[in-house]
C-alpha cells in the first residue's frame, strides 16, 4: 500500500464541495476563489487517481468513490483535529494509506 500525504486543507475542501453540491458555493464558505478549489479538488483527483466528483451546470456531485472517500476524509479530519487539540501543535499535513 503506498503512502499518500495529503495536506488536510484539501480534504476539507472536498467535504465543503460535497455538503454544498457546488465548487461556486463551497469557495464562498471556504473564503477562496473558486479556481482555487477547483484546482485543489483537481489536485487530489489526480493523486488519487479516481473522479471524486460529477460536474455539471447545475453543480456537482460526488461519485460513488468520492462518498466513500469524503466519507473516510471526514472521520480522519475530525480524528486528526481532536488529536491537535489534545496534543497542543497544529497538524498541517496527514498520512492516509489507500489499497492501490
């Protein structure tokens, strides 16, 4: 299994995407541009090596490996917070191990 470091800012960002159903709406919660989201969705797609999202006029939506991963990206951001909170310094970056 390879080792993926992801910072844990493009998780959050993909999480907001997913609750909003829209890149547009996500980058106005966020305070980002919405280029700057989309590049970092992007981003994480491509390390991944799988679409989290369905984009459309209309907004976007994530796919069947995207719920999965989001789902996953959530529990490992509240986890990973609850630690820093404990532990006292910030987390800047974390460790997710995904089957290849």
């Amino acid at each position: 299994m390879p080792n993926l470091a992801l910072d844990l800012r493009y998780l959050k960002y993909a999480i907001v995407v997913a609750e909003q159903g829209s890149f547009r709406r996500a980058a106005d919660i966020l305070n980002l541009p919405q280029s700057t989201v989309s590049r970092r969705i992007q981003i994480l797609e491509r390390t991944l090596g799988l679409p989290l999202f369905e984009r459309s006029r209309i907004g976007a939506r994530p796919t069947l490996a995207g719920e999965r991963f989001i789902r996953e990206a959530a529990t490992l951001s509240f986890v990973k917070l609850n630690r820093s909170l404990l532990a006292g310094p910030r987390i800047e970056s974390a460790i997710l191990l995904l089957p290849s």
